[in-house]
C-alpha cells in the first residue's frame, strides 16, 4: 500500500476536557505531571522503570539491570526473581484488600458469586497443588478453553504460580482453531468446562475438545470444570473433574521465584500471512506494563467496581481483566455471556445491579448498543459509572458521542485506548484527569512510549500526513518473541524499518501531536474488534474440495468495523450455487470459528493477478465496496477479469 492510501479522511473539532471534579479526584490530574513523567520515561528509562518496578512489583530477588535492547531481543529487569501470581494475590493477604472482593461475577442465567481475594488466593494455591500433582510446572504448557468464569482466572493464575505457560484459546475457535494452537505450542495439560452459557444455550466446550484431542499427541490430561451439567464423555486415563481433583489439595501453597524473563502465557493472533502467531509475553516487563496503565488510565480507586467486556482468551481479557487488576488490588466483575441475553440492556440491568464504576468495551459492541436503541438504555440509572473506555478499533466519532451521552451522561471520561496483543499493555491513550479528548482519536502516547509515523523510508512525515505507525524504542510488556519462530517475529515486526517495531497500524498525528489510528494496513481485518488474516481464511477456502482459488477482503461495515468478503474460482465441472454458498461459509465458521464466518461468497470465473502472480486484493476491496477500480491497474496480468467481476456485481 502506498502512503498516499493512507488518509484519514476524519475532520472531527470537538473537544472534551476532563471536569474539575473528575480532575481533583484523579490519580494524574496536572498536564504538568504527565509532562514530566512522560519526558523522564523516555529520556531517561532506565530511572523510570527501575523506580515504577521497585514500588509496584514485590520482588523475591532484586533486578540488577533494567533493560538490555539488542534489537529485535528486549531482556527486562536482568537478575531479578519473582512469582507474577503471588504480586496479583498473595501480596494483598493481611493487608485491609485481603476480604475484599476480587472478583463478583455473573453467570448468563443469573447466578452470581463475590470471591474474595482470599478466597481466590486458596482456589489458585489448590489448583497449583493439582498441577504439581499431575507433573505440571516450570515452562509447561497448559492450554485454557473455558467460559467466562472465575475459574478461568484461577486457571491461568496458578499456571503463573508454577511457572507454566499458560495459551487461552477463545470458547468461540473451532476445534480446528485449538487443535493447531495446542500443537503448535505442545501443551500438555488442557483445562476446559463441561460447557458455558451463551444465548441462553450451552456451548459444549468440552464436545470440541474431545474433537480437537484426536490428533494432540502432547496432551496429557484434561482437566474439566462442571458447569452446565451438560452430558459429557469422560475419556478413562485422560478426563479429570476439576472438583473431584482438588479435594482433598492443601489451601496453601509455597510459591516459587521466576526470572524476570519467565515466560508467562502465549497468546495466538493473526497475522497477513500462514497459521496464527504465538505472541509470547514474559513475567516482570508484562506485569509492570500492565499494572502501571490500569492505575493512570483508568484512574483506579480502591472503591472502583470495574468490568470490561472482553473475554479471557483476547489480551485485553488478559492485560484487563487479569493481571492488570488483580495486581492493583482491584474489584473485577466478570460475566459470563452474551450482551443480549435475556435482552438488550444486560449490561446496563447489571451496571445497576453491582454498581459498577468503570466500563471498557469495544466499539462494535457500542455500535450495536446503539442499534438495539436508547430505550434500553434509558430505563437504567448507570449513575454509579465514572469513567468508561474503548479499545480494539477506532471509534468513530458518531459512537464515541453517543457512548458519552448515553452511558456517560456527559459525567464520565471515556479512554480511546490503543494497543495490541504484541504491545502488551496499553500504548497510546488519554489520561482521563489530564488529556483534552476528540472524538476518533487515541490521543498521546503513554509513559515509556515512543510512538512515531513514518513514511516508507522510515522517514517521520509532517504531521496531518498519514504514515505507518511505528514504535521506536523498547518498553516492558512487549511482546519477545513468537512461539518457536523468532525468525518470523524478526521478519514480522522488525524487518520493514531494521530494529524498530513495526505495528502493522495506519496512522496521523494532527497539529497537537495526538495520534489519529486509521486501521490495520497489511492483510489483516479488524472484524468486531477481533485480528483475522485474510491468509488464514483463504486457506480455509481452499481446503474446501469445491475450491480453486480464494481471496479474503474487508468492506466497510457500521456494526462490526469491516465484514468479510471473499472472492472464490472454483474447481473445473463444479456449479456455482447458492447452496454452495451456504456450505463455504459453514465451512469457514468450522475451520476457524464463527467468528471468522464470511458476510458474503461472491463466485468468479479468475481472480485479478500481477503478472508475478500475486491475487490484488486492493483491486477486490474496491470491487467488493462496489465502487470503480480507480486505483492503479498497469501491473494488472489480464485486463478482462476485473471488466467481469465488476459486471458480475
Ligand atoms: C489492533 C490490535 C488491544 C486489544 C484489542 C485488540 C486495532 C486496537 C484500537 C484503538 C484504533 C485500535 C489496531 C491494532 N486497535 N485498539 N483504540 N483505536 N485501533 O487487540 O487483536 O491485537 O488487535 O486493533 O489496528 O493494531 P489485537
């Protein structure tokens, strides 16, 4: 793509300041504050990080240094040891937070249960026993398939108790989509539940395990919580129930000490080109990251009831529900199910209920909030929320004014916070006590972040000129590498510009230095809020025995961001029907998820090449649009083509 495509057409002039009330009450609340952290966290990061890492981790040894950068390869707070689940737990036993909540959660059919951070701390200990019990530890890997429950917390914290790595996989992948992340990783415990509630249904989590099972040869055991009570077959030798395994395990349990650089969890994303990329994140640099930014950007109280709606298995599940949290001692409120169960306003019906302060959703979600009408959400108070956020997309402006309006009534500041599974915690957004908010952008960069756009020469470009997005110097969460392919994690992140990371993102600066995000600008689309590569749905496609050729492209849509579009050939001698349609579809939603399900199968007779080749997919993204092809066709292979997929429309 080249820079010229990359314009932010957005012309949005409104501005909100944060209100004197919020502004007193705030953790950062002076311009002056942020403006001097911010230049110490960059011009003098060693000074910044090793004081942030000092007061905010406990640690068991200390660090000796605090950053080695031998790009593309980060080592973080060299030397020192510590356990990430004893800085998220134990650190708050026999302190006032010891009988406070750590998590109230709600089930879909309306169950609830308040876990104190005791409690959750003698869950995590007897699950490690467990573990420890079945020859799970240091660096094993421990794939979680789980609703959204608090034992899907207490799974992932006593991986990080024991040294395991743990890799979420989403409840909605497809048993093909987690059979290849347990291979590629050879996890060798597998922690699932019978089911989980979604839609007022069950989502038998554990039917798609046992199908994904059949060719894992590294899994072990499966240890299997008893949610829905759904019927389930229990494979002799392999099948645990997690009530039956820890009965009977001690309530303590003696942490070991990790190295800073311990791997803590791998997390799969998309990428523009093969299988998903395992995002590897380690222990102390990740923590810090993520303990750091939930104090300022969302201005944390000891008092705050705090819910975002992503699940576990996406890094926002991870970096804000999780560890983020939980490390500063917060209350989280989880829930398990759809925003539309039984009716448009759960959410709103359980802002009410729990009194919960602080919101971070996703724009889609705000877009289709907006769609189900304001009815829904006016016959709730929301009057305990003080501070709302967004994340996974731009928001455009028309939803960032409504989401102010209806759900902030004007009162609350809303974070546009801008990050990525590879960044690890949150790079660019706004300070709710401090930054002046427009609507669509992300604002200014967070401390330690180096944030630049540049043009293809790695050349900074004026601002109010769109570039590439990329980050120049090291911070502490980012991501070291990918799982068992370092190779790709250099050619991926570090190759287009050499050493410095490379996000993948469009982008603007405007004439007050705040970051205008345009959207992803290789072949990955942004499908509510959620990475997909255009590869991987293709090679979906093609395994299909109907199909030649396929071509995944991203249309512009008002609900999800982008909807999927392919362009199918077919084998010789088969039809092209609706009902075929119909199967590739299905078929997608099999191999990846439902998720990943195309919006639309356009059928045609070639799809348009380079004379190398290479599938336009620039040219099937117009079409797909339903506009001309005005951009650039001279290194087009065969003219004819397009003139058919256009009259094909
Ligand atoms: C991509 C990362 C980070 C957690 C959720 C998604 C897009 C994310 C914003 C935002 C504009 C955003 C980017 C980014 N994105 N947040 N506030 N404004 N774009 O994580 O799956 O790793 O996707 O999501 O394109 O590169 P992810």
């Amino acid at each position: 793509m080249t820079d010229q495509s990359i314009t932010s057409v957005s012309r949005e002039s409104r501005a909100f300041k944060p209100s004197a009330e919020f502004k007193a009450q705030a953790n950062l609340g002076s311009e002056a504050t942020y403006k001097r952290l911010y230049a110490e966290s960059v011009n003098s990061p060693e000074k910044f990080w090793s004081r942030q890492a000092k007061e905010l981790l406990v640690w068991r040894k200390p660090f000796r240094s605090v950053v080695k950068w031998n790009a593309p390869h980060a080592e973080w707070f060299g030397g020192g040891m510590l356990n990430v689940a004893e800085n998220c737990l134990d650190r708050h036993l026999g302190t006032a937070r010891e009988n406070k909540a750590a998590l109230i959660f709600e089930g879909e059919p309306g169950d609830v249960r308040t876990i104190t951070y005791k409690q959750l701390h003698f869950h995590v200990c007897r699950l490690a026993h467990v573990f420890e019990n079945l020859n799970v530890g240091k660096g094993d890997r421990v794939a979680i398939y789980m609703p959204m429950v608090p034992e899907a917390v207490v799974a992932m914290l006593a991986c990080a108790r024991v040294g395991a790595i743990h890799t979420v996989v989403f409840g909605g992948f497809s048993s093909e989509s987690l059979k290849d992340r347990i291979n590629d990783c050879g996890a060798k415990l597998v922690i699932t539940a019978d089911g989980g509630w979604r839609r007022g249904k069950v989502v038998e989590l554990k039917k798609t395990v046992d199908e994904a099972l059949e060719h894992t040869p590294s899994v072990q055991t499966v240890l299997v919580l008893r949610r829905c009570k759904n019927e389930i077959n229990m494979q002799e030798g392999r099948d645990i129930w997690w009530h039956e395994a820890w009965e009977g395990a001690p309530n303590h349990h003696k942490a070991k000490a990790f190295p800073s650089e311990h791997p803590l969890f791998i997390l799969y994303t998309s990428g523009s080109t093969g299988k998903p990329k395992g995002v590897l994140h380690t222990s102390a640099g990740y923590l810090l990251g993520c303990k750091l930014s939930s104090q300022y950007v969302f201005d944390l109280k000891e008092s705050d009831l705090y819910f975002c709606s992503a699940d576990i298995g996406w890094i926002t599940g991870h970096s804000y529900v999780v560890y983020g949290l939980l490390s500063n001692g917060a209350t989280v409120f989880l829930y398990e199910g759809a925003p539309n169960e039984p009716g448009p306003d759960r959410f709103w019906r359980m802002i009410d209920r729990h009194g919960i302060t602080i919101f971070y959703t996703a724009p889609t979600a705000i877009r289709a909030f907006m769609r189900w009408g304001d009815n829904y959400v006016l016959s709730h108070q929301l009057s305990s929320l003080r501070l709302l956020g967004s994340v996974g997309e731009p928001i455009n402006p028309e939803a960032w004014m409504w989401y102010h309006r209806m759900i902030g009534k004007k009162r609350c500041p809303i974070v546009d916070t801008w990050w990525q599974t590879e960044t690890g915690s949150i790079m660019i957004t706004p300070l709710p006590g401090v930054t002046t908010c427009k609507p669509g952008s992300a604002t200014r960069p967070f401390f330690g972040v180096v944030p630049k756009v540049v043009d293809e020469k790695g050349k900074e470009v004026p601002k109010g000129q769109g570039g590439k997005l990329v980050i120049t110097k090291p911070w502490p969460s980012m991501l070291r590498t990918l799982w068992g392919d370092d190779r790709r994690y250099q050619q991926t992140y570090f190759s287009e510009y050499p050493g410095i990371y490379f996000t993948g993102d469009g982008a603007r600066q405007d004439k007050d230095g705040y970051f205008w995000i345009v959207g992803r600008i290789d072949d990955v689309l942004n499908i509510s809020g959620h990475r997909l590569g255009t590869a991987e749905v293709e090679s979906a496609l093609v395994a299909h025995p109907a199909v030649a050729e396929a071509a995944a492209v991203g249309r512009p849509d008002d609900l999800k961001g982008q909807s999927l579009v392919c362009f199918v050939t077919l084998k010789s001698g088969i039809e092209a029907t609706e009902d075929l349609k119909q199967k590739l579809r299905a078929h997608v939603a099999k191999e990846i998820g439902a998720l990943a399900r195309p919006d639309s199968i356009r059928f045609a007779a070639a799809l348009p090449k380079t004379r190398s080749g290479k599938i336009m997919r620039r040219i099937l993204k117009e079409i797909a649009v339903g506009g001309e092809v005005k951009g650039d066709t001279t290194t087009l292979e065969d003219f004819t083509v397009v003139a058919t997929l256009q009259a094909e429309d």
